[in-house]
C-alpha cells in the first residue's frame, strides 16, 4: 500500500504528484499492460535480445 504523508498546510496538488510518482515506481501498471495478452518465450526472448543490442549500440555511440 502507497502512503504519502500530507504535511499540514502542504498543497494536495503536491501530494497527489507524490503519490503518482510513487504509484509509477511500483510498476503495476506497467504489469498489467503486459499480462493483457500473452507473449510466447521465444517472443520475448527475441524481444530482450533486440533491446540489449539497442542499449549496447546507444552505449558505443555515447563513447
């Protein structure tokens, strides 16, 4: 359970921002985007292979 505590006189704007970020880092929804449809292994195997060549050319170029 996300807590997020309201300091008194604090704006709930502020808050609510809090609270979203906190709610982003967990990743639940980002979950439940994926367990929407099914991704056979080898999908996702060549899927994290395509991004781990992606990330490595972006790290080459950056040197």
């Amino acid at each position: 359970m996300i807590v997020v505590p309201v300091k008194e006189g604090e704006n709930i704007e502020r808050a609510l921002k809090k609270f979203k970020r906190k709610f982003e880092r967990t990743g639940v929804m980002k979950e439940l985007r994926a367990r929407q449809q099914f991704d056979k292994p080898s999908v996702r195997k060549r899927l994290a292979k395509e991004h781990a060549v992606y990330v490595q050319k972006l790290r080459t170029a950056e040197d």
